[in-house]
C-alpha cells in the first residue's frame, strides 16, 4: 500500500501553505521595497499578529486556484496575461474593501502613472503579471515538492496549529478594522466585544500597527486626509476634548475620546515645564511649575495621561488627519521664542519637522506673529483675540481684519459674546473665517453657526447635524 503523503496534489492544505508564503513574502519585500525608496524601515505587515500581508497571500493562494491544475500545459504569454489580470483584481479589490468598508486605505496610487482610480496602476499589475509567471513556472512546481516530503504528523499538527492562528488572526483584524469604522462614525458598542476592542484595539493602537494606514473619510463633511485642510473643521476639540466629563486635561485620553467621537481638529494648551521643556498644560497650579519628568510622572486629576510635545508629534504621525491648533499663552517675546524654538527643536532632532505644517498656531497679538516666523516658516496661522480685543472698539477690529489679510491670515477666533453682525461684515470684507470659544451648548453652538460663525471650540460637542 502506498504511503500518504502530507499535501498531496493540489489540495487545499498545500494552498493554504502557499497562502502563508504569500503573506510572509508580502509583508517583508514591502519592508525593503519601502526601506530603499525612503530610507527607514517601516511595519508592512497587514494582520494584527505575525508578519503576514494577506493581499499577497490572496494573490498567491488566487493564482494557484486558477492556475495550478494545468500549469504545465499552459504556455508563458498565458500564464503572464492571467496572472496579470488575477494580481490586478486582487489589488484593486482589497484597496476597494478597505475604503469602502472599513474607511481606510493602505496605499494611494493617484499620482502614478496610468493608475486605475488610485488602487492599482497598469504598471503593478505587469508586475504582478511577472510575478505571477515567476509563481507557476519556477516556484510552485518547485515548493510543491518539499511540502510533500514533510512527514505526515508533523504536517498535519503543524498545518492545524497554523491555520487555528491565521482564521484567529484574520477574525481578530478585520472585525478591529469594523470596529474602527463604526467607532469613527460615532457608534457606541453595543457588546461587551465591542467594549473590549475600543480598549485593546483602539485607533491609536491600530495606526500604530498599520502606520502606513490612512483614514478615509474624517466624518466632519470633509474629503480625503490628504486633501483635509484644518479650516473645513467646524469643531476644535478644547483642550484635547472631555473625558469622563472632565475638560482641561489635555491628557491622551482627552485625545482619544475626541478622536473616536469623529473630532480631528484640536486646541491644545502647552507651556513650559521648570526645566524649558515643552508640556501639554492648561496652567502650572498655584504657580508649582514642574519639570518635565515630574509633569510625567504625574497623572492629571490622579488618573489620565500627561503629554509632552514629543507625545503630540506621536500623535501628528500615527493619526494622520488630524490637526493641532497651539495655545501657548504666552505674549512676552523672551517666552515665545523659547516656546517654538523648543517645538522645532524637537521636531529636528526626531526628524519630523513636516509634522510642524500640521500645526495651526495662534497668535495673540501682531507682534508675535514675526517672532514665531523668524523661527520657523508655519504655514498656518489664526489670529486669537481674547489678549487683544474684548470686542467694544469695532475700529480697532478692523485694524486686525486689515493687518491679518495682508498676512495672509485666514482665520480669527473670539469669545462667543463678541459675535455680532458688524463683526461678522467686517470679517467677510477682509475674508477672514471667525471661530468662537468655548461653547458646549449645541443649540447656542448651531446659533452662533448661523450667526457666521465658521466653527467652534468645544470640550463635549462632536458634531452639530
């Protein structure tokens, strides 16, 4: 009687085997190819646990469904015309799914050459055309055979060990990337598996995991992340945002509770610690300034997280559509210049100084815009008003709207009492947008919309449809 081999044929356990090659050979000729290209080595893996892509993987487990069974017979010109067309579905469908279903994309070929809506390119798929050919003629046939000389019981615990993990992992990711969608669109979980995910699979993790991920669609009536401009937000996240009715923390869990409500443009208190260094603080209690690592150490009304700009950097790089808007309270140019020599500091020595376009910095008054320019190019400016004009001298506002529209400023903010229809007519003379602070009524904040106001600062509004 003849022995039975492991995988024999063309079976499915040898086709989930070329399914986990596929993902591990994804994952890391994406690290490379992204290493040569840029210069740093990045997470390309596209599961949860263990280096696996799964596009690969499909394309791989894909081309050998449809193409295995007469391989031999088939000639080369076939063999690379049908791979090309299974690769280039393949792309395109996974890059399809994750827009729209789980809000995300992984990569944006818009601006290649001969790209297909952005999710794959004429190009990509000759190559996957090549590498296809390469899969059946050479590898396959090759591998095929050494599967089958695995001992029988090794394979099979082996094959079912690996399989349990994968189907796990696979469940574990995408109903993480659902979660995250539903989550972005301001759905509360309804189970306690959906509690667990927003704790151990929140979006903070999920960037991290899949750095190269972007989002989509930032659930405030803009566009795409990359076309997002910090100005179509009509709400600014105070001080973060509130957590657990708490507001003035601008601690990671203020961020995070923000975030996951669909907020995306953000005010953040900052100054400095006894050592110079650079803190995310409303205000120093009873004038106890402390250093940095003491600020640290200390968790904000005894249990949420303390930030330093450092952390806020972290922030700009793992969640990609957001923006900050500075409050750096201070007005004499001595600590003006500490404060944003200290943020470009920070951002040259970790080599993100792009992270600085993302920031929208507010000046207090006309002077201090020329300090913070002298120090480093923003390119985004507003003009906040609560130690410059308390609104009883509308002459003097607009000597402000005049100076701030040749500056190529955009945009003032004020307190929501001063708002008023000469306010507004002078704004839209100089086409400046006006933001008003802080409102946490959603009927007066819908008011003050109406009124003209483009937006407003908030510690508890998430959306005003």
């Amino acid at each position: 009687m003849k022995n039975k081999k492991f995988a024999e044929g063309f079976c499915f356990k040898k086709l989930f085997i070329f399914f986990v090659i596929g993902c591990l050979f994804g994952t890391y000729y994406e690290e490379i190819l992204w290493f040569i290209n840029n210069g740093i080595w990045t997470n390309r893996q596209g599961m949860i646990y263990g280096p696996f892509s799964p596009i690969y993987g499909l394309g791989v487990f894909l081309f050998i469904v449809l193409l295995g069974k007469n391989n031999d017979k088939r000639n080369l010109l076939k063999t690379f015309i049908f791979s090309c067309l299974i690769g280039g579905f393949s792309e395109y469908l996974t890059s399809f799914i994750a827009d729209r279903v789980f809000g995300v994309e992984f990569w944006d070929y818009s601006n290649l050459f001969l790209n297909i809506n952005g999710r794959t390119t004429i190009p990509y798929i000759l190559a996957w055309g090549l590498m296809g050919s390469i899969l059946m003629k050479l590898i396959y046939p090759f591998i095929s055979k050494y599967i089958e000389k695995i001992p029988l019981k090794i394979g099979n615990i082996l094959y079912y060990i690996l399989f349990v993990f994968i189907v796990l992992d696979l469940v574990i990711t995408y109903s993480a990337f659902g979660r995250m969608a539903l989550r972005n669109n301001g759905v509360e979980p309804f189970t306690i598996i959906g509690k667990l995910y927003d704790k151990y699979y929140n979006n903070e993790f999920m960037y991290k995991k899949f750095p190269i991920m972007r989002p989509n669609d930032l659930h405030n009536g803009t566009d795409k992340a990359s076309n997002f401009n910090w100005e179509g937000s009509k709400i600014i996240g105070h001080a973060f945002f509130n957590i657990d009715g708490e507001a003035y923390t601008n601690s990671k869990e203020a961020f995070l509770n923000g975030y996951n409500l669909g907020v995306r443009t953000f005010e953040v208190d900052m100054e400095l610690s006894k050592d110079n260094k650079l803190v995310l603080i409303h205000n120093w209690e009873n004038d106890n300034i402390l250093t940095e690592e003491e600020f640290l150490k200390t968790k904000i009304k005894g249990k949420y997280t303390p930030l330093a700009f450092t952390d806020l950097l972290d922030f700009l790089a793992s969640y990609p559509d957001i923006w900050i808007v500075t409050d750096t309270k201070y007005i004499k140019e001595e600590l003006v210049k500490k404060e944003f020599e200290e943020m470009v500091r920070i951002a040259k020595e970790t080599s993100r100084t792009e992270l600085l376009n993302k920031l929208v910095i507010q000046i207090y008054n006309e002077e201090m815009y020329d300090t913070v320019k002298n120090i480093y190019p923003f390119n985004n400016i507003i003009f906040t008003l609560y130690q410059r004009w308390d609104g009883s001298d509308i002459n003097e506002f607009e000597k402000i709207c005049k100076w701030s529209s040749e500056h190529n400023i955009k945009a003032v903010t004020m307190w929501t009492n001063i708002l008023r229809k000469e306010v507004k007519d002078l704004a839209d003379k100089y086409n400046l947008d006006i933001y008003v602070y802080t409102e946490n009524d959603i009927n007066f904040a819908k008011e003050h919309i109406l009124n003209g106001a483009k937006g407003i600062y908030t510690d508890t509004i998430y959306k005003l449809e």
